[in-house]
C-alpha cells in the first residue's frame, strides 16, 4: 500500500504537464494559431473561405466571433475579408492583414508567446491546483475516517425521551 503516494504523485505530476503542454500541441495542429505556418499540399496554398476565417476572428466593436456577430462592423470586417479572398491571400495574410488593420484583439485565439501564454497557462494551473487540493482533501478526508466509531450520542433525560416519544406518536400514520 506504500506505493500509492508515489504513483498518485506521478499521476498528479503527469496529468500537471499535460494541462500545460496541451495548449502549445493544440496550437502546433490548429492551422488557425497565428505565426504557424500552414503546409500546403502539393507546394500550393490553401484557398481561404470566409466561413473558415469568421469563426477565428472577431468583431471589434462587440467582441464576439465574426461569424456570430451582426453588427454593421462585422459586415464591413466581412467586405475586407472577401477583398482579400478575391485577391488570392492564403489565410495567415488574411489574419496579417485583419491585425494590421484592427489590432491584435481581432483574433479569436491569443498567441501562444508574451502575456498572452496566461490565456493558455492559467486555466490549467488553475486544474492542477485544484486536483492537488482535492487530492489533499481526500487524503484528509479519508484518514479522519480511520479513527474509530462516531461519537456517542448525548445522554438524554427522561423529559427529553418523553417529548420526543410524543412528537413521534403525531406522526404515525
């Protein structure tokens, strides 16, 4: 039985540098994270949609994905878009352009570099924090249950035993 401390260590330390690396792997694959070159197949460029492009970037006056938002700004993001499609940009330069023209707040994913890594970073220490304290919860928990019986009831006087009898008696059916 020794040896579930260290192996709830080890679980508890991979699960940890899962959280953390998983964003950075997610970015690496998602060919919508900024600054990662896309591979294009066969030496050619993707074409760019719009479809694909609004769900990865967003309205600047709201706030929300461009493919939600109906704002007159979101149609006039939308008109630049479709400019750039009919021009032949790929993607990157469509995002590229999106930034140089409204700001780094235009894309829906931060990048993964600068204070922007806190986006990635914070939300899984927060779950590591949060399974170490439960983990110390638990372990708390689980050694107070090992110390015996539960206390012994309070003595009752006879006028105590006599009130609670008659509450009782009320209540049968």
């Amino acid at each position: 039985m020794r040896w579930r401390a260290p192996v709830a260590a080890f679980a508890a330390a991979a699960i940890g540098l899962s959280l953390i690396a998983a964003p950075a792997a997610v970015a690496q694959e998602n060919d919508s994270s900024p600054g990662i070159p896309t591979p294009a197949a066969g030496g050619a460029a993707p074409q760019a949609d719009l479809a694909d492009i609004e769900d990865e970037v967003m309205c600047p006056i709201c706030g929300t994905a461009l493919g939600l938002s109906e704002s007159p700004q979101a149609d006039r993001e939308r008109d630049f878009i479709r400019g750039l499609i009919a021009e032949g940009r790929t993607k990157e330069e469509i995002k590229d352009a999106l930034v140089a023209e409204y700001g780094d707040e235009v894309l829906a994913v931060p990048e993964p570099e600068g204070f922007d890594l806190a986006a990635w970073l914070v939300p899984g220490i927060a779950i590591l924090l949060a399974a170490v304290a439960i983990a110390i919860g638990l372990r708390r928990w689980r050694r107070t249950g090992r110390g015996g019986s539960a206390p012994a009831p309070e003595a009752t006087d006879g006028s105590d035993a006599e009130r609670l009898d008659a509450d009782l008696a009320r209540y049968d059916l």
